[in-house]
C-alpha cells in the first residue's frame, strides 16, 4: 500500500525528516504480503464453499467462519505492511514481529480452514478427543498469544512516532491501540460457559466456550440449558437465528462485536484521514493540518466510545438490535458529544483560515 501523501494544495505542512531520523523503508514487508494473498484467495474459495457445500454448523455454511477471518485478516494485514514500510525508529524489530504475525495467522486461520472442511469447530473445541483436532488446538491456542503480543509490542515501539502526518498519525495511533484491545478483550470469550453443540454431521461436540453471553434469568437461556441443573451447558443453537452475514446473536450480548469494532477502527480511520484530504481540496477550512487532526481524533474518540458501548451491552448479555433504554441514553449522550465536538473544530478551522487569509494578504505586496 503506498504511503498517504496529499499536495501542497491540501497540506499546509509536511514532516522534515531529520538527520538522525531513519530512512524510509522502499522494500515491502513480504511475509505481510505474502498473509494477504494467501487471505484474499481464502475469501475466493470460500465465497465457491459457500454456493456449492450445503453442510452448516450453528445454522450457517461451514464456509462462513473462514470467509470471516480471511477478510479481517486480509484487510488488517494489508493496513500492518503499509504501517511497517513507514519511516520509525525499532523497525528491525517491528519488521521481525510483522513476520511472526504473519506466518501465526496463516497457521492459525489455516486450522480454522482444516476444521470447515471437517464439518467440526476450531474455537473451544478442546473435549474433541479426534487426533487432528487434539492437535490442531495446541498449534491453534499457542498462535493466538502470539498474535496478541506481536500487535501490542508493534503498539508499544510506533504509538509514540510521527510516522507520517498528524491526522494520519492521530489515526494510526488510536488505530493500533485499539486493536490491542480488541485482541485483549476476546480472551473473555473464554469464560462465558461450556456449549453442547452439533457439528455439520449431526454429531454432539462439547465447546469449552463460545461468544454469547446469555441472561441465565431469560426465557431463551433456561431453554439453553439441560437437565444437568446449575452446570449445565448452553445450547448455541441460540445463534443460529443471528444477525445476516455476521451471525452475531440476536438473543444474547455477542463479544464478538468490541472484538469486530477494535480491530477494523484502524481502517475507518485511515479512510477518513483520505476523505478528509480530499474534502479539503474543495473547502479551504479544511487545509489546515492542525484542523484534519483535531477531526480526526474526534473520531477515534467516538471509535473508543462505540467500542466501549458494544462491550457493555454485550457483557449485560444484550444483542446489538435490543438495546434498552440505559444504551440507548448512553448513545444519544456520546452522539451529542461527538456532535459538539466536531462542530467545535470545524468552527476553529474556519476561524484559523480566515485568520491565515487575512495575515496573508497583509503581507501580500502592492502592485
């Protein structure tokens, strides 16, 4: 991905790369590349899988869960390449973990392939005694701390850098700090209860854990349940009734959707930091460096709140589509705020601009 450059029509400033500053990186980092090719093929064969193989699991295709991965992990994977070929300083070893991530998360959403193509799960699947899966979860729950850790030390080395300009900076820092919690907030998912499930051949698989966070005081949760009494396991058919395409449960909180929103905030980000540019080839208010950097961490301010908002309501085992009036009045709250806040900066832009064209055509000379 090439570097977010605008012209001096729209930036009113550029970083000046000093002399102890290191030298922009020309070579693209491979194993990067490599992870997103290898995921952008994935999503081909299984948006095929999904037409031509009728087996489902939790009342979707089989194929759906690696057409999932293989897309966030494509469009992650491409935003880190692009990040990892920016000038900054420790980029021996950012380049070293990009590489880990790359060759775990290939290892990883390979076993979640394996498993689709075995009509049986990959997540929490550890009661399987089937050699395959007994082996697969060891490979499988070691790579997923090492894609948590590769991200947090890339975090850790780039958030304090100017690595480009401010808004995209602004937007790569809140970006990466986001998903890091995102990663770290899945690993509750490991503590919402056993599941009795049924793999795409009908068999009965126990999981250790799941997504969906139930009210054991609903009707839908104590149908869940078994004559097994205060131990007994959640049925997941729960979901089956999800959300279209993502599935997300319509009878639960999902801890899904934070982990969905932390890991993609980065992408709206740097998406916003172009329209920004492109807007303000048009509106001049918008010219000022300072001006698309302030908008921007407005919306990584609201990125931060939507996440938040999404892991409340889905650790109070609410659906997304069911909000009560507590999350509703909460929303309403962090628009308004948003609202303010954002018509504050352009306020301040506009009168940075007028004052810039003023002291402008002070110094302009007489003719």
């Amino acid at each position: 991905m090439s570097t977010i450059e605008f012209d001096a029509a729209v930036t009113d400033s550029r970083p000046k790369r000093r002399a102890t500053e290191p030298m922009p990186v020309r070579r693209a980092h491979r194993p990067l590349l490599c992870m997103v090719g290898l995921m952008a093929a994935l999503v081909l064969v299984a948006t095929v899988g999904m037409l031509v193989d009728d087996r489902r699991v939790l009342g979707e295709s089989v194929w759906l869960k690696p057409w999932k991965f293989g897309l966030a992990f494509a469009l992650y994977g491409l935003t880190l390449a692009w990040l990892l070929s920016r000038p900054h300083r420790g980029q021996r070893v950012t380049r070293w973990l990009g590489t880990v991530f790359a060759v775990t998360g290939v290892v990883d959403v390979g076993f979640i392939v394996l498993q689709a193509a075995r009509g049986s799960f990959s997540h929490f699947n550890n009661a399987d005694p089937d050699p395959v899966n007994q082996v697969g979860q060891i490979v499988f729950t070691s790579g997923v701390p090492g894609l948590f850790l590769a991200n947090l030390v890339i975090a850790v080395i780039v958030v304090r850098q100017r690595l480009v300009d401010r808004p995209t900076t602004v937007a790569i820092r809140a970006g990466l700090l986001l998903a890091v919690l995102g990663m770290a907030q899945a690993y509750l998912m490991g503590f919402t209860g056993e599941q009795r499930v049924l793999d795409a051949y009908g068999r009965p698989v126990l999981l250790g854990a799941g997504h969906t966070v139930l009210d054991h005081n609903t009707d839908a949760a104590r149908d869940g349940y078994t004559d097994a009494g205060r131990d007994g396991y959640i049925d997941a058919a729960h979901d089956a009734d999800g959300m279209p395409l993502t599935h997300w449960s319509t009878t639960g909180g999902d801890l899904r959707i934070p982990h969905f929103v932390g890991l993609h905030a980065i992408q709206f980000l740097l998406i916003a930091v172009i329209a920004l540019a492109l807007l303000a080839r048009r509106f001049r208010w918008l010219r000022p460096e300072r001006t698309r950097a302030e908008l921007i961490t407005v919306l990584a301010g609201g990125c931060a709140a939507v996440f938040a908002l999404v892991f409340w309501q889905a650790m109070r085992a609410q659906s997304l589509v069911h909000p009560d009036a507590a999350t509703l009045g909460v929303a309403a709250g962090l628009l308004t705020t948003l609202a303010g806040l954002t018509v504050l900066v352009l306020l301040r832009g506009r009168d940075l601009n007028r004052r810039s064209g003023a002291a402008s055509a002070a110094v302009r000379p007489r003719e």
